[in-house]
C-alpha cells in the first residue's frame, strides 16, 4: 500500500497539471478576448480622434471658402459707396457693409479657433498613436503567446494522460478507484493529503495518536473522518 500511495501522489501532480490546462483552456480565450477588446477601444480613440481633426479641418476649408466670398461681396459693397446718389441709399449700402463685415470677423475668428483645435488634436493625436503602437505590440505579444499555448493545450494534455496510464498500474485498483470518486467531490481535485504536525493536510483537522500509527504503516486505505480526504505520511513527519 506505501509503493501504492508513493505512486498516487504522482498521480494527483499529473492531474493538477492535467486540471491547470482544462482550465487554461477557458482562461486563455476569455483574456485574449479582454486584450483584443482592449486594443479596438483604443483604435476607436485614436480613429474618432482622427477623425474629429479631418471634421476641423473641412470645417476650416468651408470658412476659408465663405471668407473669401464674404470679402468679395464686401468690396463690390464699399466700391459702389462710390456710385450711390442718395444719402439713403448711402445709409443702407453702410449697413450691408456692417453686417459683412461682422460676417467676416465671425468667420475669420472661426478660422482661427478651428486652427488652434486642430493643432491641440494633432499634438494629442501624436501621443494617442506613440501609446497605441506600445500597447499594440505589448497586447498583440501577450495574444500570440496565449494562442500558441491554446494551440498546444490539446498535445500536453495527451501527454501527461500518457504519463498517467504509465504509472496507474502500480497503483492498487481499490486505491486508485478510491481516489478517483474523492476528485469528483472535492475542492480542488485533490483527495490525497499529507499529514502535517500531526494533522489532516487537507482540513487540519488533528489526529488521533493511534490514527497517526496507522497511517503512518500504510496497510490500508485510510482517510479523513472530516474531509474524507486520502491521508498519506509524509517522509518529514518524523515519529509518532
């Protein structure tokens, strides 16, 4: 039964090994789907930044393109204060040229303040891509490592189930059985425990004296009367 136990401990490390890839294979896709989701947010950033500057920059070209026919109106206006035969139709060609030229201050200051915005976002939109391309290559790099391991999973798997099938018939039938049922229960998947300072390694509950002897001999399939847990001794526990 100690060549037995010896051996089942090997067991349960192959299959805690066996468990952390099963797991690996829920956990590696939800976080290549948190990095990638991670890397459309900031390219919609950087694309709506962008964005928001080609709008500035259209929006520019139209005043741009309105000032000069505003100035062009503006002139054929003062050039025809020339021509007006009327004090009132000199009044009224003044207060045409007022509002025109109020249209122009208007659209000259639009200008300038659509240049300033433009410039803010464009120093920003420098920054914006110099972080993306960091992110970009530290995600992607963390993507490609997490998918090669994904890819791989399936192959380490079978080869520790290899190791397994290897070891198991040097482990007692009712043993390994034994072991078995406990996996399916317990936290963990771990049903075989060491005894530590005189206690249960998997709930600590305390041993008796006698539990410890027989334990410690081996003949039999002993377990924990709290956590039902397989109890081996360890070669450090020392004498009981």
């Amino acid at each position: 039964m100690r060549e037995s136990l010896h051996n089942l401990l090997k067991i349960q490390e192959i299959d805690k090994e066996i468990n952390a890839l099963h797991q690996s294979q829920v956990d590696f896709p939800l976080e290549i789907d948190t990095l990638e989701v991670e890397l459309k947010n900031a390219r919609d950033q950087l694309d709506a930044q962008q964005q928001r500057s080609e709008e500035l920059e259209k929006n520019r070209r139209t005043f741009e393109r309105d000032l000069e026919a505003i100035e062009a109106d503006l002139k054929k206006h003062q050039d025809r204060l020339y021509e007006v035969k009327t004090n009132k139709e000199y009044d009224a060609l003044q207060i045409e040229i007022a509002g025109l030229q109020d249209r122009k201050d208007d659209h000259e200051t639009a200008i300038l303040e659509n240049i300033e915005m433009i410039e803010e976002i464009e120093a920003q939109l420098g920054e914006d891509k110099k972080y993306y391309r960091e992110i970009e290559k530290d995600r992607q790099k963390r993507i490609d490592e997490l998918t090669a391991k994904l890819n791989s999973i399936e192959k380490n798997v079978r080869a520790w189930e290899r190791k397994r099938s290897a070891i198991e018939p040097h482990v007692e039938p009712g043993l390994l059985n034994v072991y078995n049922r406990i996996r399916e229960v317990v936290k963990g998947g771990v049903a075989v425990v060491p005894v530590h300072k005189g206690a249960c390694g998997g709930c600590y509950r305390q041993l008796s004296p006698q539990r410890l002897v027989e334990v410690r001999r081996a003949d039999s399939i002993l377990r924990c009367d709290g956590c039902r847990r397989i109890l081996a001794w360890r070669e450090d526990e020392g004498a009981v």
